[in-house]
C-alpha cells in the first residue's frame, strides 16, 4: 500500500496545489523558505557524539504552543538538540519569535511534502534519533523513512477528533499506513488511546500521558500591561466580552449578542474584542463590522488614536490571545457554533480565570469541555439566542463569574503533569 500512496500523492498533490496555494497566499508569509517543504533543509550544525537529534513537528499555533514545556525540559539537557518543523506560517513565525534562541533548538524549517523525494532528501539532511509528531499528525512517507532507518517515532499528545476517526474509520485497511508506523502513542485521554488501538497500534505502545495543553504556562499579565493593551485597542477601561479563536459566523453571533447587552442597564458600556483564528480574515471581518455601523479597530492597523474609544477592537495578529484574554470578564470560545463542530481549545480561557462559553461543536476538546462544565468552569450554549441569553446572566452576576473563574483556575491546576509523563517516555526512546 505504500507504493501505491506514492504512487498517488503527486497526482493528488498538483490537483490540491491551486487550493492551497491560494489559501497560502490569503495568509501570507509562506513565500519564504518556501524551497523547505520540497526538501531544502537549512544548514544545521554537525551532529556530535553523545548527542540525540530530536526532529519534532508541530503543526500550526496550537501545537507550537503545546510544545513549550518538552522545549523546556530539555533547555538545560546537553544530550538532546531539537530540530523544529511546522507547516503553517503563523506557527513558523510563533516559533521564530519564541523558541529559535532557545538552547535545545538548532534550527527552525518547515515540514516537506511527504513525497518520497523531498522526505528523503530531508531525512538525510537532518538525520535524526528520534522524530516527534504532535496531536493529529501522521504522514506515511515521514513514517516509512524513519522505519528504514530503524529510527523510533512518537506521537505526542496523541489525539483522534471525531472527524478524524470517522474519516479513518473509512479508509478500512489503508488507515493503517497512518499508524503503523508510530513506535510510540503518547495518547491525551484514555478515549484517544482506545481510538488508537482500534486502528492497529499495539497496547504494549500506547501510554496515556494527558493532554500538554494543560501544562502550558501562561504569561503573566501585569496591570500596566493590561492598560497597555486597552488603549491600543481603543477599549478603554470597560469591561469586555472577548470571542477567542473565532471562525466564520461567529463575529455576527458575537456582535448580535453584544447589542442585546448593550441594551440593558449592566451591560450599557460593555466592549467586544474579537481574536479570529485566522488573520488573514480581517478584511472580511472588518467589512461585515462596517456594515453593522458600530466603531472598531483593527489591531494590525497599529495603536488606536490616544484617547480614542472604539465599541468593537479586532485582534487580528499572532501569538497574544493568551495575553489578551486577561482583558476579558466573559470568553467565548470559538469554532464551536454550527456548522462548526470541532473547537478551538477553552484551556487557556479557563486558566485565566474567565467566566467561558462554548457552542455544542466541541469535538476535538471533548474530554476537556466535558471536565470544565462538570467542575462549573464554563457552561455550554446550543445556539446564538442562548448565547446571548448566558452572556446576560454572567454580565449582571459578578459572583457567578468569579465562581467560574476560580474553578477554572482550580481544574487546569490540578489537571498538569503531562509534560512531565510525556518527557519519562520519550526519554525512555533515546535511550533505547
């Protein structure tokens, strides 16, 4: 089966190339080093004697996030170097920002396509002891270049959403191209680990070590800053409802429940901070405000005018939604209205100490949005209607607010310790 996915990837890859090749100029940032994903590796260093290689990739934002605290963990061990890979340009440029000087790291590419000429050239160039995939990644050629060379691959985080397991559910024996390859799953929830093994991954290599999410510190955010950041957003001093990560539909859902708080006595100068998943989406988001007639800013557009106040500021930039969300009173999380059905993460929300809503479209969060309502951490709205309605109840009840917020803070407190679990096992694979 091998044979014939090579067989087919580069026929299928021109078909998707118009697709994706738009969608990565919508996004920008990807003209850059783009020869990397056919296998022009950046210079690395020699590898030295004592010296484990670690090729970890991670896919986009939230894995690169993720990650954070396996990078330090190994900050101070000089037998491991890590070479980071990702696939999008916002990640790449997360990582350029936040982990390109840190000691374990020793160079910064994207992922090649996962054809057999580019994986190869790639492999030889990197030479790796051990290869690291984060959450829902498993690419065959990646696979079956490190099997012939007898190298030890991870997954880390390990999960299977619903979507995935649906789509790999039909692929009947060919799913197992995406897993046999994988020496160890290092699962997020005991769920996943039994996901794994319905499509042929061995129990004897499945350890459920928790979701690395949880382990992430989150910055700390002093009240200069906080200030900071509300004059360049125009925000002033008001209290904000936040939609954190949001996708298509979700800003009108927002601004619509806004209104109908603006519309009462305790949400009269309430302020909106929409951070889209997506910046490339500013524009469109930017003109459905115009439309709605309110004041905005766009946060790309530089610092708001001194003194001035907006209704509506639009987060559109990389890497400050955990720094943004100490802003908030009420966080809704996004992705998760319909048609959208997997989610964006709530971890962070529920971190900060934030009063959190959700849509029923949580699937790629399942056990963690399930643990947050059952702790009273977050409360979960079937529509936009009943979204405005609990953004009503928590804006008038300062008491139920701080109730949900200590939980969440209580709930990702007592739920860490991935990190830790997950670096035992990889250790244990170079030293094998």
């Amino acid at each position: 089966m091998l044979w014939l996915y090579r067989l087919l990837f580069l026929p299928a890859a021109l078909l998707a190339a118009p697709y994706y090749l738009l969608r990565m100029r919508r996004r920008g940032g990807y003209a850059a080093h783009f020869g990397q994903r056919f296998g022009a590796t950046p210079v690395l260093p020699a590898k030295r004697a004592g010296v484990r290689r670690i090729w970890l990739q991670a896919v986009s934002v939230g894995e690169m996030l993720a990650i954070a605290p396996l990078l330090d963990g190994w900050a101070n061990d000089t037998t491991v170097e890590v070479y980071l890979t990702t696939t999008t340009s916002t990640a790449y440029a997360l990582a350029a920002q936040r982990y390109a000087v840190r000691a374990a790291v020793i160079g910064l590419g994207y992922f090649p396509l996962d054809c057999w000429f580019t994986a190869r050239r790639t492999w030889r160039a990197v030479e790796p002891d051990l290869v690291i995939l984060t959450e829902g990644e498993r690419w065959p050629e990646h696979l079956a270049q490190a099997a012939s060379r007898g190298v030890p691959v991870a997954a880390v985080n390990a999960r299977l959403s619903d979507r995935s397991f649906r789509r790999m559910s039909k692929l009947g024996p060919w799913a197992r191209l995406l897993t046999r390859g994988l020496t160890r799953v290092l699962a997020a929830s005991a769920g996943d680990a039994e996901r794994f093994a319905k499509f042929g991954v061995s129990r004897e290599r499945i350890i459920v070590t928790g979701n690395l999410k949880l382990d992430v510190e989150l910055p700390p955010v002093s009240d200069a800053e906080q200030a900071r950041f509300r004059a360049e957003l125009g925000l002033g001093e008001a209290r904000i409802l936040m939609g954190a990560s949001t996708w298509p539909g979700e800003e009108a859902a927002l601004v619509s429940a806004w209104r109908a708080l603006r519309a009462t006595e305790a949400g009269r100068a309430a302020k909106l901070l929409i951070v889209p998943r997506h910046a490339e989406r500013r524009g469109e988001i930017e003109e459905f405000l115009k439309a709605q007639g309110v004041r905005y800013h766009i946060r790309s557009s530089g610092p708001a005018a001194v003194g001035d106040s907006v209704d509506v500021a639009v987060a559109d930039t990389t890497g400050e939604l955990q720094r943004l969300l100490a802003l908030a009173a009420v966080v809704f999380v996004g992705k998760t209205l319909a048609p959208h059905t997997e989610g964006q993460t709530p971890v962070e929300a529920a971190a900060r100490g934030r009063a959190v809503l959700f849509g029923p479209g949580t699937a790629s969060f399942r056990v963690i949005t399930a643990e947050l309502l059952a702790a009273g951490a977050a409360r979960r709205v079937e529509d936009v209607p009943e979204l405005a309605r609990e953004i009503l109840l928590l804006w008038a009840d300062d008491a139920a607010r701080a109730q949900m917020g200590a939980a969440g803070r209580n709930w990702h407190e007592g739920n860490r310790g991935a990190a830790a679990r997950t670096q035992a096992a990889l250790a244990d694979l170079l030293c094998g």
